[in-house]
C-alpha cells in the first residue's frame, strides 16, 4: 500500500504547477506554455525526504541541457546533427559535473530547445523555450519549497516544540 500522505502531496505539488502555469500563461498572454509546464513537472520530486536538493540538481541540470542546445544550435543547423550533438553534450556534462541522476531533466530541455520551429532567426524560438525552461524550473523550486518548507512541516505536524528559555 502506498504512502497515501506522500501521494497527496505529490498530486498537489503536480496540480499545483499545472494551475500555476495556466495562470500566469494567461495573465502575461503567452500561448507556447507546455515547455514550461514540462520543466515544472521534471522539477517536481514525489519523494519529500530530499526534494528540495533534488529540484536544484535537475534545475542544475536543466540548465545544461538547454545551454547544449542552444551550443549546437549555434554550431549547426541540421536537426538530426543539432539533436544528437546536444544529447551527447547533455550527457557528457551531466556526468563531469556529477549530475547522473538528473540527466533525464537536461535531455528533456535538450530535445525541448533543439526541436524547435524556426521563427524570424534561427535562435529566437530556441530562446523562448530557454526562458519557459527557466520558468517551469523555477516554478517548481517555488513549489517544492512551499510542500516542503518548515511551516508546512509543522502545520501538518502539530507545532513545534518550545524551547525552554
């Protein structure tokens, strides 16, 4: 039988990202948000006993798969060469910088900046979905602090225990 308190949260954290992003896609108008909401969900842990250092090394993570991207899609314009430069980049940094567990994070953001319909210049979609990758990153850190911070802890809890003076 699953830890029903653990499943709880971890649906909440989900649908939380999920109501987060529709909202402030609506409110700032912007119609290409399933990038972002991706980047939350990868973000987001169903474990809450080390979440918060998980959502930083996927965000880490992250990082690297769309700077790889964008790397390769400076470097050359041929999606097949662009996509397997940047997975092989991905991985490549995600191991030097002790990044193995998170490494299907960056490969998602890789994939995610590399495949891109072109816009006016090459770059400029690529840079859109950089930026929704941040977003969905840092929307699930906020989130990941919010189930996980002290507060919620001992809210769910009871109170804490007063210190004796």
């Amino acid at each position: 039988m699953p830890n029903i308190k653990k499943l709880l949260v971890y649906m909440a954290k989900c649908v939380a990202g999920v109501l987060l992003v529709f909202l402030l896609a609506h409110l700032i108008n912007y119609k290409d948000y399933i990038w972002c909401m991706i980047s939350v969900m990868l973000v987001l842990s169903p474990d809450g006993t080390d979440a918060v250092t998980l959502a930083m090394s996927r965000i880490k993570a992250n990082l690297v798969g769309a700077a790889a991207g964008l790397i390769m899609l400076i470097v050359h314009p041929s999606t097949i060469v662009m996509v397997s430069g940047a997975i092989a980049i991905t991985v490549a940094a995600c191991t030097f910088l002790q990044l193995e567990a998170s490494a299907r994070s960056a490969l998602a953001a890789a994939i995610i900046v590399t495949l891109h319909e072109a816009g006016i210049h090459v770059w400029d979609t690529a840079l859109e979905r950089i930026i929704a990758v941040l977003a969905g990153c840092v929307l699930g850190l906020v989130i990941t602090f919010v189930f996980h911070s002290r507060f919620t802890r001992h809210s769910a809890e009871g109170p804490p225990p007063q210190q004796e003076a």
